[in-house]
C-alpha cells in the first residue's frame, strides 16, 4: 500500500472516533437530568408498596399527637403517685377493746393497772371495753399479756355457775404437785388424806371452777414451804357436804380423771 492510500484511512478512523465520542459527552450530560426527573416523578407518584411501607413507618413512630398524649399521661401518674404517697393513713375503723397489761395468773382480782385500751379490727365474741365492768372481779383461767379481755374470762359477777345438778364448793389444796396443770374446765377426784398418808374418794368427779394461788408459807419445821392453792370445784350435792367438812378437817389432795 502506498503511503497517499495510507493516509486517507487514518483520518477516517480519527473522524469517526472524533464522532463517537460526541456523542457519549452528549449521553452523559443528559443522564444526570434525566434521572433527578425520574426520581421526582416517583416521590410525586409512589408505588402502594412505598406508600404502605412509608405508613407503617410513621405509625411506628406513633406521630406527634401520640407522643403528646402519652408524656401527659406518664405526668399525671407521676402526681397521682406522690400525691397518695403524701396522704394521711387512713383512720382505722376497729373497736375498742380491754387487754391485759401482764401476765395475769388465775384467780387475780382485776384492778385499773392490770388492763389497757387497745383497738382490733377482728375483736372475738364478748370483748369487753369498758374497765369497770372488770375491776374488781378474779379472773376464771390465766391469761398472757395482750390477751384480748372478754366477759367469760373473769368469774361471773352473779356467783359461780356450777350447772345443773351440782353445787358450788371452795376447797383449798396444800399438794404442790399439780397446781401448774390445774385449769378451769378439768374434772378432778378429790380425795382426803389421813395422817398415816392413805387417801380416801370423797367426790369421783369434780369440775374445776376457778382456781387461785395463795403466797408460799412457811411450813411445819423442816418441812419448808407450805403451796397453798384455792379451788372452786362444782361437786354433786351429795358430795358436797362431805367435801366442806374434809376441807376445813384435814388434807386433800386431787387426781384427774
């Protein structure tokens, strides 16, 4: 080929290189236009997926009333809080009953200082409250301290209440062995000692009424200390008779039944 054809096919290839690219600088500068108008296009008029998406983001979000309502609602909890935590106790809707100040054994004669006012919501049947109505009267068992006082718990004011069929009779014991375990309500066999040291029924089956302690005496010499106890035994009244005069004579002693 000679170097004059040469020629002429370079500068056509430059020319149409020349051209070509052009045409791509063309391309490119439209591009960037084209796609922002494409991108507001689709914001003016989205597809229902991006609209359902776009409503559920904001309804997780909860909106702008929705965070107002619930900042006044956690306020209002917080005054209602301090305002129940700055009230007053409520007042208490008990009753007035009478308990005991000590530990009080059978047989005391109540008196001002052995009770005191307290109030119980759940107050047991016969509760007494007014202190006149126990001063002065012995008490039919033992009670602890704080015990609730109630009207079966001191000897009834009419005298003692041996039921039907028996009689009412005051004994005195000097047997130290069972008075811890002497209670009102138990039924005893009452018997009479002789000097020898025999005993002798006088009554099978006697209840125990009340029962009181007597302070420690002194007893025959070497014999130490004498334990008296007074007891109120409802006896039948054939018995009854026989267990006086036992009592005022000579020794008795009790076993239980």
């Amino acid at each position: 080929m000679s170097i004059a054809t040469a020629e002429p096919i370079r500068s056509e290839r430059a020319f149409l290189l020349r051209h070509k690219g052009s045409r791509g600088e063309r391309r490119s500068a439209r591009a960037p236009g084209s796609t922002s108008i494409r991108s507001s296009q689709r914001e003016l008029h989205p597809s229902w997926p991006e609209r359902v998406g776009a409503a559920l983001r904001h309804h997780r979000r909860g909106g702008k009333h929705f965070r107002t309502l619930r900042r006044a609602l956690a306020l209002l909890l917080v005054l209602v809080a301090a305002v129940l935590a700055l009230a007053p106790p409520p007042a208490s809707d008990g009753v007035r009953v009478l308990t005991a100040a000590r530990d009080l054994p059978p047989g005391t004669v109540l008196a001002a200082q052995d009770v005191q006012r307290r109030t119980d919501s759940h107050p047991p049947d016969g509760a007494v409250a007014d202190v006149a109505t126990l001063v002065g009267r012995p008490l039919a068992a033992g009670v602890r301290r704080g015990q609730i006082l109630t009207d079966t718990a001191v000897v009834p004011a009419t005298g003692p209440q041996p039921g039907r069929g028996r009689v009412a009779v005051p004994v005195r014991l000097t047997d130290p062995g069972p008075g811890g375990l002497l209670v009102p309500g138990v039924h005893l066999a009452v018997l009479a000692v002789d000097d020898a040291g025999a005993g002798r029924v006088i009554t099978p089956d006697a209840v125990l009424l009340s029962v009181a302690r007597s302070p420690d005496r002194p007893g025959p010499a070497g014999s130490g200390t004498t334990h008296t106890i007074g007891c109120l035994l409802a006896v039948s009244a054939k018995d009854a008779d026989a267990l006086a005069s036992a009592s005022l004579s000579g020794r008795l002693a009790v076993r239980f039944t």
